[in-house]
C-alpha cells in the first residue's frame, strides 16, 4: 500500500513538474510575441514622428 501512495505521489509531482515546463515555455513564447509587436510598433512610432518632422520643416 506505501509502495503504490509512493509511486502514484511521485507520478503526479512529475506530471505536475511537465505542466509548470510546458506553461512556462508557453509563457516565454507569448513574451517573445509581445516583445517582438512592442518593437515593430515602436519602430513605426519613430518612422512615423520622423516622417512628420520633415514634412513641417
């Protein structure tokens, strides 16, 4: 009876540990992605301030 509480603990501590990895590489994913839109918007917010100044000179 302690083997089998033993093993099937030691199954959900490992199932347990793959679903914290696979949400944490989701979660850098998703980080990267923002990240990634923050300097494309970024980007075009310069072009874009750049293009106006010379328009008004």
């Amino acid at each position: 009876m302690i083997a089998y509480s033993s093993t099937r603990a030691h199954h959900q501590l490992k199932k347990g540990a793959e679903v914290m990895m696979l949400s944490a590489e989701l979660m850098c994913n998703w980080i990267a992605s923002l990240e990634r839109a923050n300097e494309a918007a970024s980007a075009h917010k310069q072009r874009k301030k750049s293009v106006h100044k010379s328009k008004g000179s």
